[in-house]
C-alpha cells in the first residue's frame, strides 16, 4: 500500500504569497553551466548552489561540490535563509501557463511517501536508470541528508476523488509562488486539515504510484534509506512509532487521469559508429519499415496520424532526405525484440526505435552504455531534424501515452530511457525535506 504522510518542509524564509523567482530552478538535470550561471545571478542563494555546487566530483575530497552542498546546507539554515515550518503539512502546488489558446492549471500533491522496492508493486517505474547519475546523486543526499527536489509521481484518480482536497487547500492563502523561464507559474499551499490529510492517504491507500520523472531521485532515495537503516543503531522501532524521516522520499502526485496533463516526446538524433550510407540505412529500414517521403505540408501531422496505427517516425538522413517511416503490418516482428518483452512494451515507439533500428543499423543500445554517447535527446522536433547534417540521422517521434505508460510499468516492465517528457518540469526550490 502506499504510505503518503504529511511532512514539516523547509522553505525559503520569506513572507506568505512571495514571488521566490530567483531562488527557483528547473530540474538539476536539464541544467547546463551558461544556465546555472544565470540562476546565481538572480541570487546567491538560487536553489542551484545546493543541487549543482561547485567543485570536483570527489567525495573525498573538501573542497568538492559534495563537501561545500554539506556545508552550504548547514549555513543556510543556521541563517535562517532556510527555515522548516513549524507542523507537517501535505503541500499543493498548481502550475498554470498557456497552451493552444487556453490556460492549462496542472495541480499535485507534495507529500513524504513512504519508500517502497520496485518489486512491492506499490511505486511503479516506467524508465530505466543510469547508475553515474544515481551514484551523484546518493553523495549529494549523503552530504545534505535532504531531498533538494521532488520526485514527479502519479496515481490515478479517474473520478476526480481527490479534487475537492485540492480546492480545499486552495483556498487558503499560498506560501509562494514562482514564474519559470517559460513563463509557467508555480503556486504553493498547505493542506493542514488532519481530516483532509486522512482522506487523502485513505484515497491513496490502495493506489499504485507511477513514477513519471525522478527515477534516480527515487532509486538514490532507496540506497540512502538502506545505508541509514543498516547504521542505526536505535534498533527497530515500535508499530506506533513514526518512520524515520529517511524512510519516506519527497514527491509531487498528480492525477494521471487529469485531461490537463501533457507529456510530450522527447526525440532522438545518432550516429553510426564509423562511415555512415544514408541509402543503405534506408534500405535497412525496410526490413521492419514501410518508408515513404515525407509529406510536402504538415510532416508532424501526417506522423501523428500514421501513429494512431502503430510506431511511425519521421527520419531525417544526413543528405537531406526526410522520410515517414510506419511499422509494417505484414510481418510478426516479435522475434526482434527481447524474448520476455510483452506485447505493451513491444508496442512503444521507442522500443521499435531502440530495437529495430538503432541497435541493428546504428550498433546503440542502452545494455552497451558506451554506444549511448552517439545517441542526443532533443525536446524540439525542428531543432532535431535541424541536427541531421551535423550528425547522420535525426528521428522525430510521437509522444508515448498515459494508458501505454501504464500497462508497460503496471506488468513490471521499464521503457527505454526518455520515453516521456512530462511538461511542464517542477521547480526545485519551492520546498526541502530533510531526512534528519
């Protein structure tokens, strides 16, 4: 069952309702070294100077980005720069921005959830994992003992059960609020009420989470509650007793049944391992591919049409020649692919991509993480097939949807790395949670 509790979050000291702009930032991971610049010089104080320190990455080493997180963790707090609330609460937050003419309002709970083993079934991933980036991220937590960021998860809510407990929290006066660079506005409030939090856990109690971004916060938040349990030396606490606070990881909960939720795809440019024949990679494609011109008009409309019947890409060669490639449906293509991968997981864009084209005519696959550094993943589909020239293919792709996600992670399955982008990103800043 998953075990959703109300926690005493640590915020930026100031006033109900303030604008903390330039103390946000986006996601650690979609930060580069021109952008986390910027952010310092809204201020000193931006979040990013605890997700992203400065220094070598050596552990061992004092004047390390681990080393100086730690220290800077502890002078924040001792001035006050950060301050924890003074009762547990589940927060709200509710993201608005504009998309195709109307305002879209996207609400989540933050909440400590009680940390659970994939296998338990109760937090369910969808992605595969990247062992440098969870090894990072443990040190960091190691020298901080918080989450600096939310893990983005999801349950389902088709009813809309939960909707009035949003409201209910709404109507209070915020704690803060934010605008991104994309101009997306972050609210936050506290939902206090024990009997709204119990109805919440109640509601949560038999639902399975999805993790939708943040699986290496999640697996790091796994490994850190381990290595803490196994040096205690309290010994095991009472039934009554509340978990530690390492046992429960911070995460934001949207409904994934919510009309308002986005995700887009994220696409994919590579490059063959030695000399690249752009007309022999399209003769590979048809192994698998029916592989056509692209059409003259809208190229991304005509891709999500032919999506509605299976994987389909639009495929940029380094000549210049834009195809649309649709999956054939003449042929049993399951001998390609993994023997244990089911037929949800066999029907994912980016598994047909992964499988059938870029590790049997571009040798990358993720079980060889090397071949991994001639793969880039771009939000944009022009900035991607823009690539093509510089790089020998660009593959625009179709997002992967809501009720794929969820027969692919609810059979114990992961997708391939960046299947999803969900939009918009949380902001790190807004809340901490300690783990003291």
């Amino acid at each position: 069952m998953a075990d959703i509790r109300p926690f005493p979050a640590i915020r930026y000291a100031e006033a109900p309702g303030a604008d903390i702009s330039s103390l946000t930032a986006p996601p650690y991971d979609v930060i580069d070294p021109t952008g986390r610049a910027a952010l310092l010089a809204r201020d000193p104080h931006n979040a990013v100077a605890l997700e992203l320190p400065e220094g070598p990455l050596d552990p061992s080493d004092p004047r390390g980005r681990y080393a100086i997180a730690s220290q800077r963790w502890r002078e924040w707090r001792e001035a006050e720069v950060l301050i924890a609330d003074a009762t547990p609460a589940v927060y709200v937050v509710e993201q608005a921005y504009e998309h195709g003419g109307r305002t879209i309002r996207r609400r989540a709970f933050i909440a400590a959830v009680g940390l659970e083993p994939f296998s338990a079934g109760v937090v369910l991933p969808h992605e595969r994992t990247l062992p440098k980036a969870i090894a990072d991220r443990l040190e960091m937590t190691r020298a901080t003992r918080a989450n600096l960021s939310q893990v983005f998860g999801m349950f389902a809510d088709r009813e809309g059960a939960t909707d009035p407990l949003f409201e209910l929290a709404m109507s209070t006066e915020p704690l803060a609020m934010a605008t991104d660079d994309d101009g997306v506005v972050s609210t936050l409030w506290a939902l206090r009420h024990p009997d709204a939090i119990a109805s919440l856990r109640a509601y949560l109690t038999d639902e399975r989470i999805f993790i939708a971004d943040g699986h290496h916060r999640y697996t790091t938040a796994l490994a850190y509650r381990d290595e803490r349990r196994a040096s205690s030396t309290s010994g095991p606490a009472s039934p009554s007793a509340e978990p530690p606070a390492y046992d429960s990881v911070m995460m934001a909960l949207v409904n994934m049944d919510d009309p308002d939720l986005i995700v887009y795809p994220t696409h994919r440019v590579a490059d063959a391992p030695g000399g690249f024949d752009p007309d022999a990679f399209r003769a590979g494609l048809t192994t698998h591919f029916s592989v056509a011109d692209a059409p003259a008009g809208d190229a991304l409309a005509a891709l999500a049409g032919a999506g509605h019947a299976g994987p389909a890409f639009l495929v940029r060669t380094s000549d210049g020649v834009t195809s649309l490639v649709t999956l054939r449906g003449d042929m049993d293509h399951a001998p390609a692919f993994p023997p244990r991968a089911s037929e949800a997981w066999r029907s994912l864009d980016v598994a047909a991509l992964q499988e059938l084209i870029l590790d049997p005519l571009l040798a990358i696959h993720p079980d060889r993480p090397e071949t991994l550094e001639r793969l880039h993943f771009v939000k944009d589909a022009g900035a991607a097939l823009a690539m093509a020239g510089e790089h020998d293919v660009a593959f625009v792709m179709n997002a992967t949807r809501m009720d794929q996600l969820a027969r692919v992670a609810g059979g114990g399955e992961t997708m391939p790395q960046k299947s999803t982008y969900f939009y918009p990103k949380l902001l790190s800043g807004l809340l901490f949670k300690s783990l003291e």
